[in-house]
C-alpha cells in the first residue's frame, strides 16, 4: 500500500477539548486563513512541520486505542482541509482501524475540496467564525459563505456537528450578530453542541516570535458578564458551553 505523506505541526495524546471523549489530536500544518486571534500562526505555512505518512500517524494513535475507547482522533490545524488528500486518507484509515474520528474545521474551504473529508469523518468541529462577510472577511481574510455551505451540506448529509464560536470584544461580541448567530444555528438539526470560547491572547507571544503584528493586543478578553449575556442568547439553542 502507498502511503500518502503529509506536513504536521504536532500531536496531542490526550486531548479534552476537542471533540467527545479523551483525544489523540493531530495538529496539520498550513493555514490559507490569518484569525486575528489565531493562537498558532507557527501553522500558517504549509511547508512548515513534519514530513509524516498516513501508516506513521495510525500506528501512534492505535498505541493509544485503551485510552481512546469513548473517545477518538481529531484531525486540526491550522486548516486540515489545506491538505484534502491527506487528511481524507488519513480519515478513511481511522475509519479502517474503527477509531472514532472528528474533522476541526474553519469551514472557510470551499465544498468541492471539503465535501469528500466531511463525507469520511464521524462528526465535524465547524469553527464558525462570523455570519456576516464583512466580519468574517476582517477577522479571517476568508468567505462566510463557504461556511454556512458547509453547514448546510452536514445537514443534508446528517453529518454530527458541534460548533464553536470565539467570542471577541469589537468584533464577534455583538449582541445582535450573536443573536443571528444563535438564531441561525438553531435551524440545523445536525448540531448538537455550541461552544461559545471567550477570545484570550495565549498566542500572542507567537505573533510576536515570528515577527508579525498581533493587532488584538490591547483588547480586553470578554467579562464573566459577558460571556454569560452571551450565552443566554443560545438557552434555546443546542446544548452550549
């Protein structure tokens, strides 16, 4: 069997944070998307990270299956979906080895490139970054519109989808987008979760070691108030943290 190579940033054993269950979390290189608040921009470039094949990756994460039993794989990034025949190797091989497998996604990428990853995994971690194209366009450089096509494409398909929204003051912590948004979302039945992430500045160091412009720095992380105000919006939503 030829095994198809990719470029990978890092692992994590045992990861909590994304998706069900503990988690071997495997962290791809390269990102066409600058997140204003991107915590690893060291992931921006798809030349950078390891040279790894698709056998390499299983094999670390079978070693691990005693501690994955209610839990899985993660394929992130960066933007997994920068390298689509990789990570939907990578997919269909985790499927193979009957590992539970999740797709963290921005879901900026347009459907002709993600559908067939979408397609392979066991649920999707969609990333929604903004509805509005301006908001979306200034924190990210990408197009809301692939995004609302991703999910309506996890609807068609029943693809399990849990959502996750970065809540950033002068930006996304606007009541009336965080209104839509909820109100959006509520229209889907594929999600099962919302998870709205106060905006923090651990990746600001980073900006910095690689001689970039982290233009968040004098933004205050939301309040507890907030956060909580926030939330409230998605009481009627699917289950939200």
């Amino acid at each position: 069997m030829i095994d198809v190579m990719g470029n990978v940033h890092s692992f994590e054993s045992f990861g909590t944070l994304d998706g069900p269950g503990l988690r071997f979390i495997v962290f791809l290189q390269g990102c066409p998307f600058r997140c204003l608040y991107c915590h690893n921009p060291d992931t921006w470039n798809p030349e950078g990270g390891r040279r790894i094949g698709v056998q390499d990756i299983v094999a670390r994460i079978e070693r691990c299956r005693a501690y994955l039993r209610k839990g899985g794989a993660t394929i992130s990034g960066g933007e997994p979906l920068l390298q689509p025949a990789f990570t939907l190797e990578l997919l269909r091989r985790l499927k193979d080895a009957r590992v539970h497998a999740a797709l963290d996604t921005s879901g900026l990428m347009p459907l002709e490139v993600s559908a067939p990853a979408i397609d392979a995994a066991d649920m999707v971690l969609l990333d929604l970054k903004a509805l509005d194209a301006e908001t979306c366009r200034k924190l990210t450089g990408g197009r809301a519109e692939n995004a609302r096509e991703t999910l309506a494409y996890c609807e068609t398909t029943r693809k399990r989808v849990w959502i996750r929204h970065v809540v950033v003051p002068g930006l996304t912590l606007d009541l009336a987008k965080l209104k839509a948004l909820a109100e959006f979302v509520k229209g889907f039945a594929c999600v099962e979760r919302v998870e709205l992430l106060p905006f923090n500045k651990l990746g600001e160091y980073k900006w910095r070691e690689l001689g970039l412009d982290y233009t968040l720095g004098a933004v205050p992380p939301p309040t507890p108030e907030q956060m909580a105000e926030a939330r409230a919006l998605f009481a009627r939503a699917p289950a939200q943290s």
